[in-house]
C-alpha cells in the first residue's frame, strides 16, 4: 500500500493492533472514529513487528515507535492523533461523512501530480538532502510539460474545473 502511486484513506473503527496499525502507517490520510483503539501488541505475544517497523518508524519518528513497540501498550484515538498515527478524529458517527470529505478533496487534485507527489515523499527517505533538492527542478519540469498541467493551469486561466474534477 505505501508503493501504490495513487492516494489512500484509510477509514478506522475498532481495534487496530499490530499489523493493522502498519496498515495504517501505509496510508496517506487517516480518518479514524473517537472510539478506535490501537496498539503496537507485538511484544507482549513474544514476537515484534518487524515487517512494519519501517512504516511505523517513518510514521511516528524513532522515539515514538520505541516507546509504543517496547511496551506493547494500547492507546486510544486521541493519542493517535496527537502522535500523528491518525489525520483526524470524528464521531463514529460522523466517521463516513469526514472519509467522504477527505476522498472529495483528493479527487480535486490531479491524479498524475498526487503520483509524483508520492514519488517525492519516497525520495525523501531514501536519499540525502542535496539529492533531494537536485531532483526537484528537474522533476518539477517533467510534470509541467504534461498534459495534465497543461489542463489545469488552462482551466484555472479559463475559471473552470480541470477535466480529472468533472462530474460524469
């Protein structure tokens, strides 16, 4: 799920441990219902997630991932949203209605941008600053010669939506 070239939301209720918190680190926008639970429960079954260490320690930051990995404990909501597990926190009842606003915002955006986008951010954990920043131009030149900028910057001179937002 963190490789595929297209946005993901993730819509979490009810307990989320171990493999599915991994999951959750592999989305890009995490909308979660006030009474989710998670944890990291690896360590108190005898074994460790190491499969998703990499998704959560980008996730959550190394002294973040420890601390929930070494204890195994579980935490609600709230607190994954204030170690940035989670994007937002709503109501179980207002749960599809704030998935829906999030799905609706990402399809404003075009779906070759949101691709090179993520191509970006995968860039990032994987090369040294000046790499980075030497990709940069470069890759911005490659998506402004497409089609698809071509459309929306001539839709926004034009004030009208670009053809990846209309409506069938």
């Amino acid at each position: 799920m963190a490789d595929f070239p297209k946005p993901v939301v993730a819509r979490v209720h009810g307990n989320v441990l171990g493999g599915g918190v991994g999951l959750v680190c592999a989305c890009d926008v995490v909308v979660a219902s006030d009474d989710a639970r998670f944890g990291l429960t690896e360590v108190r079954l005898g074994i460790l997630p190491a499969i998703i260490s990499p998704y959560v320690i980008r996730r959550l930051g190394d002294a973040r991932a420890r601390e929930l990995m070494l204890t195994g404990e579980r935490f609600d909501a709230a607190v994954a949203e204030r170690v940035r597990l989670v994007h937002h926190v709503v109501p179980g009842a207002e749960l599809d209605a704030k998935v829906d606003e999030r799905v609706q915002g990402l399809l404003a955006g075009a779906p070759h941008a949101q691709t090179r986008i993520k191509m970006l951010l995968e860039l990032w954990g994987e090369v040294g600053w000046e790499e980075y920043r030497a990709a940069l131009p470069r890759t911005l030149a490659e998506v402004r010669s497409g089609d698809e900028a071509r459309e929306g910057l001539t839709a926004f001179f034009e004030k009208r939506k670009p053809g990846w937002q209309a409506k069938p």
